[in-house]
C-alpha cells in the first residue's frame, strides 16, 4: 500500500536526530573536553548520514523491527571514541523512542512529520561544528525535500500510520516529558488541539452552489463548539517553521511552561494490554537481514584506546521509567500452562536467536 514503504526515513532520521540532542547535553554536562566531544558529534553525523546509509534508507522498504532499530542505533552510538554501558545505552534508546513518538502523535496533520524532520536536521546543523558535518546535513535536506516535498496527503498519512504502529505499546516513562505536562503519569501521550490545518475554515460557515459551481450564497452559522477554534496561520500544508516540534527539548534555551499540577493527572487506569508476538525462525531471519542491510554499514572507530571515554546517562533529567503492564495469572496451573510456556519462550527468545547467529550476522560485519 503507498506510503508504507516509504516510512523508514523519517524512523531513522528523527531517531538520529534526537540521540544527537541527548549526546550533546551529556557530552557539556560531564564537560567533556571540546576535542573529543566535537569528534563524537561529527563521526555519528558522518555514519548516520554516509551516501550508502542514506541510499539504504531511501529504498523503499518496511520499517524495521524495533530490535533491530535497536541494534542499528547501538552500533551507531559507539562509531566514535564514546561508551555507553548497557543501562545508558537502555535509556538512551528510550529517551530516543518516547522523543520521537510524542512529536508524530502530536502532529495537526500529517504533512507536518515532514517539517518535524526538517528541524531535527535544522536543529543538528546549528549543533555539529565543521563544513564537512555541515554539507553532510544540508546534503541529507535536500534529499528529504526532493523525496517527499508535495507527496498527497492520503500518502502522508499512510506513513504516518505506518510510525505510529512502529511505536505502539512503548509507554516508558520520561521525567523531562512529565514535568511539562506533555506526558502522563501512565506513559501515554497528551494530545493538545490548538489551531486548524491549512486549507481548514471555521466551522459554522455555509455556501450554496449553483450547478455551475457558482456560489449564490455565503453565511455562517454560530455553533456551541467554534468558540475556541483559532484558524490556521498558513495555508499550505506544506510550509517550513509551521511547527516547534524536532527542535532540542534538551536545550536549556527553549524554555517549554508545564501545564497546571490537575491538567497532569492521569485517567483512571485503562484494562491491562495485551502483547501478541511471534518470535519464531522466519521472524528472526527477516531481522538478521535487516540489522545486515543497515548497520553493517556502520564502521567502528580506529582510534588510539586512551582517546575513549565513558558517557553516563544518569541525569534527573532524563530519567526513565518503564511502564509494564502485568497480566494476571489465575486458576488452575492446568489451564495456564500454554501460557506459561509461551511467556518462558518470549522471554529473550528473539534477542537469543539473534545473538547466537554464525560469525556472518551483523556484529561481525561491522569493523
């Protein structure tokens, strides 16, 4: 179906983009030394937006699985003469996922994720030093534009569809995005409806035609409910700086007012969710490609061992919490033993596969 393939990079992008937001706040709250944090900035830039990445990204092709996304962003992470441990790299990779996830749930229309992306991009060319990084960026800018500038809105919507089921049933919990109001107690999102799309007119107004197309008559009825609407600003869907959303939520100079403490609190408890997956050999072969086709093309550094250094994500500010919701087991143990059993293979069953691949998978072809 049009537009479900074509969804990969705004995944990859926006995801990039926000790693760099979180990297960067960290690299200038450890103080690390400028030369080191420069080169960090400019080698992931150099992977995430190499010709062949980009190439890749731009066929189009299903989203990947979020484990193998996972394993691109790891590779990708440590490209450079940083470490991350595996909890750092644990909520880094959420921070990244919750990040994103707001902005495209948040979005009037779908046309919108396009300039969603476009300021992440925006947002990386004020924060990476460097002509070479620079080009590299507005490089990428272009392509994006090229690609996806003036695709219909039916299209637009599909891909936007296809993001948000890529993120469904993520709910961790990030105090940045609690404490302004943008995220609920409970992991899920607030929606906030300010103004109209583009193209929208104030509901209540009515026009009659002629058959021609002529229109004889144009008023417009008062309705309970068109108070509070506020008309778009532009008029077409398709217009740079129409949205704050993919700037740097990290970046102390974009200040962000939390709403009031009772428009924060939760809803009532929703019913337990309930996860259905199927981690079986096909699955993990379709995943062992994915993770070849993208991350192998990802170089580890070649640096002298005294030039690494550690980055630690243990800040107030990005604190995680994972949101799970626990299905009761009850009854008889006869009855729940299917259960079980599925919930002991599930249990790490798809990241097992994939560890033990032969020396050919993906983390031996990354050098």
């Amino acid at each position: 179906m049009a537009g479900t393939n074509l969804a990969l990079p705004f995944l990859m992008i926006n995801l990039g983009g926000e790693m760099m937001y979180i990297l960067n706040q960290r690299l200038n709250a450890q103080q690390i030394p400028n030369d080191k944090a420069d080169k960090v900035r400019v080698d992931v830039i150099k992977h995430l937006f190499s010709d062949a990445f980009i190439d890749e990204m731009m066929r189009p092709q299903p989203l990947y699985t979020m484990i193998s996304t996972r394993q691109t962003f790891d590779k990708l992470a440590h490209s450079s003469i940083m470490k991350l441990q595996t909890s750092s790299m644990n909520k880094l990779f959420d921070l990244m996922v919750m990040g994103v996830k707001m902005q495209f749930l948040c979005v009037k229309y779908p046309e919108e994720i396009l300039q969603v992306t476009l300021n992440h991009l925006k947002e990386l060319l004020a924060l990476i030093p460097g002509n070479e990084a620079q080009l590299i960026i507005t490089k990428v800018i272009n392509r994006v534009k090229e690609r996806y500038l003036g695709m219909s809105s039916a299209t637009m919507a599909r891909i936007r569809q296809t993001l948000l089921k890529f993120f469904q049933n993520k709910y961790a919990k990030v105090t940045l995005l609690l404490s302004r109001g943008i995220q609920l107690q409970d992991g899920t999102i607030k929606i906030t409806t300010s103004e109209a799309c583009p193209i929208c007119e104030t509901p209540g107004k009515i026009r009659r035609f002629l058959q021609t197309g002529e229109v004889v008559r144009e008023y417009t009825r008062i309705l309970s409910k068109s108070d509070g609407f506020i008309a778009a600003r532009y008029e077409s869907r398709y217009t740079e700086n129409s949205t704050t959303l993919g700037f740097n939520l990290y970046a102390t100079d974009k200040p962000f007012a939390p709403l009031p403490p009772e428009e924060q609190k939760a809803p009532a408890p929703a019913p337990a969710r309930r996860y259905v997956s199927a981690p079986d050999k096909t699955r993990v072969e379709i995943a062992k490609h994915e993770l070849n086709s993208l991350a192998s093309m990802i170089a580890g550094p070649d640096e002298n061992p005294a030039d690494f250094f550690e980055l630690n994500l243990n800040f107030q500010m990005m604190e995680v919490e994972d949101v799970t919701n626990i299905r009761q087991v009850e009854g008889k143990r006869v009855h729940n033993e299917e259960l079980l059993k599925f919930e002991r293979e599930f249990d790490g069953a798809t990241e097992a596969s994939i560890r033990d691949q032969d020396p050919d998978n993906l983390l031996d072809l990354i050098e």
